[in-house]
C-alpha cells in the first residue's frame, strides 16, 4: 500500500476508535447499603447487563455504602446532573414527594411477592411519572427489600411493650406515625450506627428488615425478634432527569428495561433470601416471635385514618391489594 495511503486509513481507523471512546459513557450509580446488600448486587449485575446489550456503550460504576453522601445528598447530585443514576430507599421519596408515604401503609401487602405485583400495578407505577417533575429524577422501576421487623432488646410479648422504648427508625413520615401510635420514642439514625447503639442502650429496639438483622449481625444485640413483616421497604431506580434528557430515545429504552429487570428481579430474590436469613437467626440465642396484624390493635386504624385523610394514593393501593388477593 502507497505511504500516502497507508496514513490515511490509519488515520481513519484512529478516528473510529476515538469517536467510539467519547460516545462510550460511564454511568455513576450510588447507593447507601453496603456492597454486600441485595440491592448493590443487583446494580452490579445490571451494569454488566447493560455493558454487553450497549456492546460496550454503557458502563456502570456503582458507589455503595455512601461512599457519595447520604440519599438526600445523592438526591441533589441526581438533580444537577453530578450523579447519573441510584438505587433508593422509597422512603427517602417520601420526604420529598408525601404521596409515596402510602406505600408504607402497615400490612399492604403480605409479602415481598406481593408488593411487586402492587409496585408494578397501575397505581404505583403512575406515581413514577412524577418524579422528574417532582424530583428532577425518572424512575426506571421498584425493587423491594425484605418486609420490615423489630428486633428489640427487651421481651416483646405484647404491643404495650413497645410504649416508651427508644425506637430506631429510618426516618420518614409513615414509619414516625406508625412508632409514634404505638407510643415509642422514635429515634432516626441511619443503618450505620445502629449496631453500637443497640449495644451501648442509645436505642432499645430497632425497626429493621431479616437481611440487616443476619448480614449486620444486629441480632448479636437484640433478644427479640419480632417478625411482624408489618410494612414493605421499596427501593427505586432513579436516573438524573437531566442525563436523561441527553440520552438517544433507544438508549434510555435500554437503560429503563435493563434497570427495571434488575430491580424486579429483587422480589424474588428476597423471597428466598428472607427465609433463608430467618433460618438462620432461628440458629441463635434470639426469641423469634411471628405476630400479624392483630398484635398491633388499634393503631394500624389509627394511622389508616391519618393517611387516608393525607393521600387519596392509598385508598387506591388498598384497592389493587385487596384485588390482588381474589
Ligand atoms: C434502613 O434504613 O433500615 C434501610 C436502608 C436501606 C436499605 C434497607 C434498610
């Protein structure tokens, strides 16, 4: 091949390859659990997914364990566009958007199942198409963590024994209400510290999930564990709304259904990982007690009552539950 020739297709052929470079993107995607929680695992495995369908186009770096502030602060990043992407708490939603509190709704749902048919009904899903209004974020779709426990570090034989106990809560509205009926002292603190509080008595009792409970080993501290499974614990996929506007149409289809498999594929997966973690707390010197709806009395009236006067969402949600059940 003539010289002249020879450099041109080199150059060519360097010019593909560097426009290929710069197309390439790295999405950023932060969470608060640790790397070994469910959820990080799924965002680890949808961005692998993600890289092979794109041929490369996409990659994923996830930040776990906070590494990138906490979800408020992650939040705020997503909606400057210095962060691309999160797997979120629900409940961190709800500070900002109070119709979402309606998920939490005590006894929704039965079990982890049973919330991803809820969170991929009608009701739930439309309240996806607020958030980029609402939060500068569009949601790709739920996941769910295991359902919600108390594991206290006093006998727990009846729901008076809750009364006055300093309770740890992630805080958001729902779950305040809920502790706040049974006469706790509510205390929020972020997953992090609630191993030490337990056991220098900051806290007398946590609400929690089966996960934390075993993978923390939170039950190292606690002497009773109330399977209640009384609220779900969604987690949310959210892209930066103005990454989002950037993206070609089929791109954001790609990244919306690989996010949305990953997340969903969370109901399942906590199917079998809650009964396999209950399974092995059964192993330990902890009083594992499985109470229902009834243990709560009265209160789960009295927060439905608040509720329902706050969001009309969750008579809507009680609707497609009880349906779901026919
Ligand atoms: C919690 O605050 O209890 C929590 C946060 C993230 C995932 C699961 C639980």
């Amino acid at each position: 091949m003539p010289l002249k020739k020879l450099l041109m297709t080199l150059a060519v052929t360097a010019g593909i390859a560097a426009s290929a470079t710069s197309a390439a993107k790295e999405l950023r995607l932060g969470l608060i659990v640790p790397g070994a929680h469910e959820w990080s695992k799924a965002a680890v495995a949808m961005g692998e997914d993600l890289k092979e369908k794109s041929q490369g186009k996409y990659t994923v770096t996830v930040f776990p364990a906070g590494q990138l502030g906490n979800e408020a602060q992650m939040l705020q990043q997503l909606q400057t566009g210095a962060l691309d992407m999160a797997f979120m708490t629900v409940a961190e939603i709800t500070n900002r958007v109070p119709d979402f509190g309606a998920i939490f709704a005590p006894y929704l749902v039965r079990d982890v199942r049973e919330s991803g048919l809820l969170l991929n009904g009608p009701t739930a899903q439309k309240m996806l198409e607020r958030l980029p209004r609402e939060i500068g974020a569009v949601g790709v779709g739920y996941g769910a963590a295991s359902m919600r426990l108390m594991l206290n570090a006093f006998p727990t034989n009846d729901v008076s024994d809750i009364k006055g106990r300093k309770m740890r809560i992630t805080p958001f509205p729902p779950l305040r209400d809920f502790y706040r009926l049974l006469g706790a002292a509510s205390t929020p603190m972020p997953v992090t510290d609630v191993y030490d509080s337990l056991a220098n008595g900051q806290v007398d009792g946590i609400d929690a999930d089966m996960e934390l409970v075993w993978r923390m080993k939170f039950y190292e501290r606690g002497q009773t564990l109330l399977y209640s499974s009384h609220v779900m614990f969604p987690v949310i996929g959210l892209v930066s709304a103005r990454v989002w506007q950037q993206l070609p149409p089929a791109d954001r289809e790609l990244l919306a259904e690989t996010a949305k498999h990953h997340l969903n594929g969370l109901f399942d997966s906590y199917m079998m990982v809650e009964k396999e973690m209950a399974q092995n707390i059964q192993g330990t010197k902890v009083d594992v007690k499985i109470v229902g709806p009834e243990f709560f009395g009265d209160v789960l009236d009295e927060w439905e009552k608040i509720w329902l006067e706050r969001t009309p969402v969750l008579a809507e949600l009680r609707k497609e539950a009880a349906a779901l059940r026919k």
